[in-house]
C-alpha cells in the first residue's frame, strides 16, 4: 500500500476479503489494483493507492484535489494549475498522509515610482501595505503614498513612493531702518534735514526647506537673530512759518520768504549775471540756476513747472529752504555770498 508490502494469509475469495483480513479501509478516492470484486489466487499482489488530500486556494478560490504526485509542486503541475504562483509553502514540499491546505496567488504586474525611479514589478502582495513589506520599503513620517496602504493591489497600478525630507540653511539678510522725524522750529516749514543718515542692520535667517525626492519644494523662516543693529535715520521737520509781505515785485507775496535777499542776488549775479528768467539749455534755470530735480526736491513746483518760469521772491523761497538743508553747497558761485 503506497510503496509498503504487507503479507497477509486469509481464506478469504476476493480482493476486498484480502484486505479486510489485513484491516486495510478503502476510502472513497482510494484505487485498488486489482478490483475489490475480483478473486483471490495464491500468492497474488494486491495494490491499493492512497491519493494525498489538498486544497488550494487560488486567489480567493477553494479547489480539493487528491493527487498521488509526492510534491506540492508535482500535484499543481499534475492538476494543470500555473506554474507561476505565490504560493504559502515550498513547491518542493512533500505531501504526506494529512491533508495539506496551501494558498496560492496569481502575481500582478505593477509599476512602483520610488524615489524618483520607476521600475516595474510582479507581487502576489494583496495590498499596497503587503507590497511594501514585501519589497522592503519603509515609510518615514513625511512620506507620501499613493494609493493608500489599504488599497487593494490590481493589475497594472502605479504605486508612488515620494520620500519627504527637510534639512535648514542660514542666510545673511538686511534689517531696514526706521525714520525718526524730529519737528525743528528753526526750519522753515515744508523742509526737512537728514542729522543722522540711516543704515539697515543685518540678520542671520534660518530657512527650514522641504524636499520631495531630493527637489526643493517650498521653504519657511524659522528663526531670525540680528547680528548688526540698524541705525535709525534722524530728519529735522521744518515748522517755521514762511515770511510774508506784502509785495515784492508788485505781486502778491503771501507764503514767500525773502531771507537773506541780498546774499541770493550776488550769487545770482555770479551764476546767471543777474537773470531771473534765463533759460540757456543747459539744463540749468533761473537767477540761481536750479536744475528741475534739485528745484522739485524742496518745493518748487508750488510755484511753476520751472525755475526760469517762478518769480525772483519764488526763486529765493525756494533757494531759502535748499540753504536750510545744505547751505551753499549746491551752488558753484556760493563764495559769492
């Protein structure tokens, strides 16, 4: 029986009077050679296999099958059953008298995009979780998977691994500085001078930046420490109200002041031999030959677009305030004074 002789005396006449005589049970997928029904004769052989009992489950399908193939192997070959499972157990597992339950999966071809690479793999995995166990492929906190870890894995999906990580960098930048401005009654009033020239301060930023397979995503600043204060800048505001007469050059002078008149006519006789309304092209206008910048800078469009085109009382209000904020600088004749 299966490979294993017995001798057995018996009077009895058949086949199955043998093999009751040796206390052999025949079970229903047993085969007896020869038949049961046939007589005995001395000395005769009597074979009797026993098929091995398994049950495959195939990919969630439970099939029984009895197989005298000595192998896991051998009995899925024999039942006609893909060589190119998943199995639970070694195919080269032999099969003994216990019935023997396996599972076996059909593999599914996927496309896993990992770190930026993508290759293509066969897995019998279930879910996307049991393909990266199978793979051995941790996640850290940061990283993002697509589809979910319970997903169920099908043929043909992309699973997407992006390995999330963050690393800080420190960079120099400036602090601006901030005006004080300070009212001076001893300014005539729309003036203004600089006392203290403000300068920005410096600062080292620490940036926290977020990559996704090592490209740069995005960034945030986590820290600032000024290395360098920075210097307020000091500005006077004039609050000095302008002089007023009643008419100089027979128009009204309301808002005009004529200070150190004067001292602006022998500069203006210097720069522009005494010519309030010249205009040479130069770029250069009026009795004191302001440029439309220098002119602009301190008011002068409150009067005209254009020196040349202001007053001489006009001219000297606004020379008066340049004066209050830098002397006699701007004016090359200014040792005229």
């Amino acid at each position: 029986m299966n490979g294993v002789s017995t001798h057995v005396n018996t009077f009895g006449h058949t086949v199955a009077d043998a093999l009751s005589a040796a206390h052999v049970t025949i079970g229903a997928h047993d085969t007896v050679i020869p038949a049961t029904s046939n007589s005995l004769a001395d000395g005769q052989t009597i074979t009797v296999l026993q098929p091995h009992q398994l049950t495959v489950t195939l990919n969630g399908k439970k099939t029984t099958l009895w197989t005298m193939s000595s192998t896991v192997g051998q009995a899925l070959q024999e039942a006609g059953i893909s060589a190119n499972l998943a199995l639970s157990v070694n195919r080269s597992l032999t099969l003994g008298r216990q019935p023997l339950s396996i599972v076996g999966e059909t593999p599914k071809t996927i496309t896993l995009v990992a770190g930026g690479k993508s290759r293509s793999v066969d897995t019998a995995a279930d879910t996307v979780n049991d393909l990266l166990v199978q793979l051995g492929i941790t996640l850290n906190h940061n990283d993002q998977l697509t589809p979910s870890a319970s997903t169920a894995v099908t043929e043909g999906m992309t699973v997407t691994v992006k390995r999330v990580t963050t690393k800080t960098e420190v960079v120099g930048a400036s602090v601006a500085f901030t005006t004080v401005k300070t009212n001076d009654s001893s300014l005539a009033k729309g003036t203004t001078k600089v006392t203290t020239k403000g300068k920005d301060g410096v600062a080292a930023q620490t940036w926290t930046l977020t990559l996704v397979d090592g490209s740069q995503t995005g960034k945030s600043l986590t820290s600032q420490t000024v290395t360098t204060a920075p210097v307020a800048e000091q500005e006077k505001v004039g609050t000095k109200a302008s002089v007023s007469a009643s008419s100089v050059g027979g128009g009204s002078t309301a808002g005009l002041n004529l200070a150190n008149e004067a001292m602006w006519d022998r500069i203006a006789q210097c720069e522009s031999t005494g010519n309030w309304s010249i205009n040479s092209g130069n770029g250069y206008y009026g009795g004191l030959q302001f440029n439309i910048q220098t002119w602009d800078s301190v008011g002068g469009q409150q009067f005209a677009s254009r020196p040349d085109l202001a007053t001489k009382a006009e001219q000297i209000t606004v020379a008066n305030r340049l004066y209050a904020q830098r002397g006699l600088q701007p004016w090359q004749c200014g040792s005229a004074a």
